[in-house]
C-alpha cells in the first residue's frame, strides 16, 4: 500500500506520466509556432470589437422594450440610458482615435427600444469602419481623453476596451435581474 501512495505522490510532483505530458503541448509550444503579431496593440481591440459589438448589441436585443426604463435602484441609470450610453462612448472614443468626425448621433435614454438598439449598432459599425486604418505607429500621439483628461492614442483605446468590459457587464447585470441569461450566458445551441 506504501509503494502506490509513493507512486502517486512521485508522479504528481513529476506532473504525471510521459504520455499525459506530451499529450498536450504547453503555451511555450504554442508561442514557439507563432510567429510576431503585427501591430499587436490595435489587432487585440480590433478583435475585441467584433465579440463586443456581437454580444452588446444581443444584450440589447434580448431586454424587452417596456424593460429599456428598468433602474436596479432609484439612483441608478435605466437600461436605455446605459444602452444609449454605449453608443455615444463608441463614437466618441472611436473619433477620437482615429480622428475621423464622429457621427451626429441624435438620442435620449426614452427613445424606443429599436432607435437605441440601432444606434449601438450604428456606433459599433463606424468604430468598424474607422478604427480599420489605424495602428500601432500613434499609440504615443497625445490627445484628450474624455473628462479633458492629456493621454495617449494608447491610452484612448484602453479606455475604449475597458468600457466594452464594464458597459457589457452591467448589461449583463440588468438583465439577469430581469430574469434574463446574457448572451455570454446562454446554452450553447443544439
């Protein structure tokens, strides 16, 4: 009985038998095989646009229409307001990294359910379209972030992803108190 309990322990100090160690190539294998990401800052966001735009605009879609005033809490902003919200922090941030005019995008947190659902596409489209041409040569430029804050292109798009983070987050949080899975949540189709 001492010589398995042995064994066992040997076996996991030493990650286990050769086969199960070669059975699945770590991440340095798979780094070996790559080869440089050019320009990997924009690449990433530009990614984490499209998942963004797919999951945020689904988010939107799945909140019934009389549920775009639903407020967690008194003090809280509906979820028109967070929907429009994302909207207007897409153009913004958008133009300003890339420094093509933001589009004149008229819209309050009462506008029915499929003007707000439009304008996040909208808004997701024209940070498609214009964040296409830019890369990691400006990443050090200066510019104004919002709340006239001085920073960086670089800085400007990691607003702009730490946003799609947080603003998908409370979407998802509005719609689970409604009983509502988020995209991210739902079952995989069958």
């Amino acid at each position: 009985m001492k010589r398995y309990l042995w064994l066992a322990m040997a076996a996991m100090l030493t990650g286990g038998s050769a086969r199960t160690q070669q059975a699945a190539p770590g991440p340095a294998a798979a780094q070996k095989d790559m080869g440089p990401v050019a320009n990997p800052v924009t690449t990433t966001i530009k990614a984490q646009l499209t998942r963004y735009a797919k999951n945020m605009v689904a988010a939107a879609e799945l909140m019934p229409a009389e549920k775009f005033i639903f407020k967690p809490t008194p003090e809280m902003n509906s979820f028109g307001h967070l929907v429009m919200h994302i909207a207007q922090s897409n153009n913004s941030l958008c133009s300003r990294i890339s420094g093509a005019p933001a589009p004149d995008a008229k819209m309050t947190d009462t506008d029915p359910k499929d003007k707000l659902v439009a304008a996040l596409k909208a808004s997701f489209d024209y940070c498609a379209t214009v964040l296409e041409k830019v890369d990691d040569s400006k990443l050090g430029d200066p510019m104004m972030l919002p709340g006239n804050h001085p920073g960086s292109r670089a800085a400007a798009l990691i607003v702009l992803s730490d946003d799609w983070y947080d603003h998908y987050g409370a979407q998802a949080i509005y719609l689970r108190l409604n009983g509502i899975l988020p995209p991210t949540a739902q079952p995989a189709p069958k």
